[in-house]
C-alpha cells in the first residue's frame, strides 16, 4: 500500500491546542466530559479514564457507565458527578465487551452517538464506528483494528497491520469515515480529510495495562474543552487526539524519570498529565 507524507507531531504543535481557563470560564464553558466506560470486570478501566480526563484540565466529568462500576469511580474521583444530564462530548467503550452488552447498556452507548456531539471509541466501543454523528476518533490497537476490519469484510491481519500501520490507519479512516489513532511504538493519527500525525512513544514503559484507558480520557477531556471548535471544525478531532497522544507519552517520559527510568503503571502516567500540560501552556 502507498501512503502520503506523515509528519511528526511536536511539543509546539500541541501547546497551540491547550489553552488555560479565563475569569469568565465555568466547569460548563470549560467543557462536560460524558463517559460511559468499565465492566464488573474491567472496573479499573473507567477508574483510569476518569482520573486521567480530571487531571488533563476539563471541566466536568459525568460518569453514566455501569452502575456496578461507579463506586469504584467514585472512591478514587469524588468530584466526579454519576448522573445523567448535560455533556459536550463522549469517552465510550473502555473496559467493556462487545459481545456482552447488557439493553439497557447498548441503548446508552447509542443515544450517545446519536447525540452529535464528539465521540472517542474505545475497546468495546470500537463496533459501534458508524453509528456516530458527530465529530469521532477510534483508538484501537493493531489486534483491536484487526478485528475490527474483520467484521467489517475487510481482510486483514495483525501481522498485515505490523508490516504497514500507517497505510492501515489510513485505509481504516478512508474505509470508516472516521478519524483513526492506531496506538504502537510510533501512534498514527488520520482522518478521510488527509491529515497524517505520527507520534513517537517516549518511553516503551508504555506498553503496559490500562494505559491506553489513560489516552482515552485524555483525548475525551480534550475533546469536551474544546466542543465549540469542534461543532464547526470535524477535523479538528484528529489534531486533539495528537496532542493528546504527545501528553500522554510525555507523561509516561514524566513518570518513568521519577522512578530514574524505571517501570510506571497506568495511574503512574495519569499523575503526570497535569506538569505536562502546564508546562506545554508555558511554551
């Protein structure tokens, strides 16, 4: 498969989508982050994704997941509000099962998408790609995006993924009509419009549990801060889930110096979101 140029994206390049709240802002302005994400078996994943969107500076976290999963939640992230009402954007899928969705469950996941509003997919809610209508970025990894073209009649193997992620990103994105960012080593981001991000791991520390979930509450909370750009600019989605990606790796950089290049843990890297961002408002 032949591919267009990519380009790597910088620490500039991300501070020019961060902005810090002003005297008028409120937790409303600043943006409402909908999550419905976790499983009685994975409720650490909703944890994670919760942690992460607080500390990357939105301003409102409305857990309506699980309700097996909110205490969970909620012990680890009072200020987090369990009921329905307004959002700006949507975090879905993280810690759950496709295949085991509950009716009650997969009537929430699609009133979501049916809402319009920016949506981030995740894990169990990569399925649901198509049924959005709003401004969407699917966060697979290269098992995850196998499967996914799989049930989509599109023959691929995640060894076919090894061998080429950027032009199965981009096939993904032209095939889907969706912004994609197909996690590894290197992070690739595009969009059906021609945007294509690369952006490289800091640290291979990364590649462990439950720090994917991180990435996703990142780019969720990105995502609501920035609803308003979003409702007239689409594409936009594909450049805040890069700058997403480059804090993410910052912090796990962050987490893992603190522990003198040593091993960090998915909450390790959630920790050290808030010093990247301040320091990348401060470039």
């Amino acid at each position: 498969m032949v591919t267009g140029t990519w380009r790597e994206w910088t620490l500039d390049d991300a501070s020019a989508w961060l902005s810090e709240p002003g005297a008028d802002d409120d937790k409303y302005r600043r943006g409402v982050l909908g999550v419905i994400t976790g499983s009685p078996d994975y409720p650490g994943a909703a944890v994670l994704g919760v942690e992460a969107a607080h500390r990357t500076g939105v301003g409102m976290v409305r857990f309506t997941g699980p309700r097996a999963v909110r205490q969970a939640v909620l012990a680890a992230r009072p200020e987090t509000v369990a009921v329905p009402g307004r959002v700006q954007a949507w975090l879905l899928g993280s810690g759950m099962d496709s295949t085991n969705r509950s009716f009650r469950l997969a009537g929430e996941l699609q009133h979501a998408l049916a809402s319009g509003l920016p949506s981030v997919l995740d894990a169990g809610g990569l399925d649901l790609v198509g049924s959005h209508t709003g401004p969407t970025v699917i966060t697979p990894h290269r098992r995850e995006l196998a499967r996914l073209l799989h049930d989509r009649d599109i023959p691929c193997t995640v060894e076919e993924i090894d061998a080429d992620p950027a032009a199965w990103a981009e096939r993904t994105a032209q095939q889907l009509r969706v912004a994609v960012l197909l996690k590894g080593a290197v992070t690739h981001l595009c969009d059906p419009d021609g945007t294509r991000i690369t952006v490289t791991e800091s640290t291979h520390w990364l590649a462990s549990a439950g720090t994917g979930d991180v990435l996703g509450g990142i780019i969720g909370a990105l995502a609501a801060t920035h609803h308003e750009r979003l409702a007239h600019d689409a594409a936009a989605i594909t450049h805040l889930a890069a700058t997403a990606a480059l804090i993410h790796s910052e912090a796990a950089r962050r987490a893992s110096d603190a522990w003198e290049g040593g091993p960090v843990t998915a909450l390790d890297v959630a920790h050290a979101v808030p010093a990247v961002v301040g320091g990348l408002l401060r470039r």
